[in-house]
DNA sequence: CATAAATATCATATGATCATGGGGAAATCA
DNA sequence: TGATTTCCCCATGATCATATGATATTTATG
C-alpha cells in the first residue's frame, strides 16, 4: 500500500515524535527502526526540505521535529515519497477522463478514493504514537 | 495508483467487453489501445491462465471474455496483477500490527481502506463499458 | 587550529516493472 | 501437405524505485 520509503519517512517522523524533542542523530533512529543508515539519512534530507523535521549540524546535532506532532498531517510526511494523487487520477490511467465523457468507474471511484485522501490529510503524527509497538517494532512485512 | 500493467489488463479486458463476443487477436487489442502488442499479448496471457479470458488459436481466432463483462469483478483482472491485499496490510509495515498492539492508525486505516478493496471486488467490468471512446472505438449503433 | 560529530552528496548495486523482438507450436483451410 | 493465422514462450534491453557504500562538507568544542 505505502512504499518502504514511505513507510520509513512515518516511522523515522513517529521515533522523532516519540523522543523529548533534543536533536537524534539519523544514526540513532536508523539502529532504532532498524532501517539502512544511508538510506534513512536520505529520507531524512528530504523531510528537511519539505520542512517536515529540522536538522543540526555538527556534534550534538541531529534531526527535529519542526512542528509539533499534532500539528503534522502524515499526508505531508508520505506525500513527499508517493503521488498521492487526492482526486487527479483515473482507475484507467486516462489523462483526460474528467473531461467529456468520464469513465463510469470515475465516479465512483473518486467516492471511495476521496475518504483515503482525507485520511492522510487529516491523521497526524501524534495519533500514530502511543502503542509505542512503533519504535521498537517487529520488521519485515 | 494501478501500474500500467494492470491499466493495460483493465483496458483490454474492457475492449474485449466491447465488441460483439467474437474473438479478437491480440494485435488488433493492441492497436485499438496504442499498447505494445508483445506485451499485451503477455498480459493477455496471463488473464487466460486466471480464466478471465478464453483464447482460441488458428484463423478467426483471438481472445475472448471467459464470462460474461457482468460477472467478471475487476479485482479477477487487476489482482493478477497487483497484489490487491484485502486489509492484510499495517500502514507502518509492521507484520505483527494487529497483534497485542495494533499501532492506533490500524483501525482507522482498515476502515478507511477496506471500501477500496470492496471497489474492486464489486465493481464489474460491465460497469466500465458505456462511454470512454477512448478505450474502444465501440460500434454499438 | 585541529579534531570529531554530524549532515550532505555522489556513485553504484540490485530488483521489479515496463517494453521489445523473435522463434516456435497449434489450428484452420485450400 | 503446405501455407496462413494466431497464440505461446523465451531472451533481451530500458527504466525506475529501492538500497547500499564511500566521500565531502559543515559545525562545535578543546
């Protein structure tokens, strides 16, 4: 459903969330989520410049959250890794379905899409915290 | 949201819905929908062996639907594809999520997704004939 | 200034998806 | 039988997301 990327961007944001709110180093949340370094340092780099979470240079850095919890929808999180189209895409990969003659399905699938849209708009981090079997999850899906 | 190869599957399957019931070869799907014939013929394939579609060889043969358009639900063409996970799946990627702890989204999650997945098991391919002259250049009077 | 901590960036490997090409094999009909 | 039409199958390349590795750059501190 989410790419692995994505799924590591809500992850690293809810370890972030769930700390006191000092600077982590990506390493630190790598080794927790048991994510790549790298590669996690990556994802981090580019919820830096979505604004999503802040970074700190040099000893003592690390990355921040740059709003409080609950004041970030995970849509801004996952939508920097994934379309996310809200109502733009047709089930039939038509670019011009909305136009004349909508597909039958347009309808009807926007009905349904809509509410998954809404659900990424309107769930923020902090919903995703408590149950902490986020931070020291059990892997592989 | 579908790959292309699932769009692909959907289309032809809808073409073939389209026509008077004869079969059609595998080119002349292709060139009704601007797709690759080889790779079409792949997918074509690959619905035959699901029993989406029948295929007959020989001159006069082609591809045909294996049911009737109102009894085939696009899940039987598009999960042949993709993997379609009714619900199974946590947003966070964690296989033991609806364990002890389901993280808090789980719920939320499921109830926003599970329509998607009743989409497609309830939607039939007889329901994305009408209109859309893009798939089909229908000859229906 | 020198050193260490940390992010930032470049380069590359891997696997899945997307796409193309060509060589059969089966069915039909003359 | 032979020729045509069509499906069937295997091999190859292109592209992108995913993932990893190595290096450069910035910053704080002694």
């Amino acid at each position: 459903m989410l790419s692995k990327t994505a799924q590591y961007a809500l992850r690293a944001v809810i370890y972030l969330a769930g700390g006191s709110g000092a600077p982590v180093p990506a390493a630190e949340v790598a080794a927790g989520l048991e994510v790549p370094p790298n590669y996690l340092s990556k994802i981090l780099h580019t919820l830096s410049r979505a604004g999503v979470v802040e970074s700190e240079r040099g000893p003592g850095g690390g990355y921040r959250l740059a709003r409080p919890a609950d004041r970030i929808p995970i849509a801004d999180v996952v939508g920097e890794f994934e379309p996310l189209a809200p109502g733009g895409g047709c089930l039939l990969g038509f670019a011009s379905c909305p136009g004349e003659h909508p597909c039958p399905a347009h309808e009807r699938w926007q009905r349904v899409s809509e509410p998954i849209a809404a659900f990424f708009r309107e769930t923020m981090v902090s919903e995703l915290l408590e149950s902490s079997g986020a931070v020291a999850p059990t892997v592989h899906a």
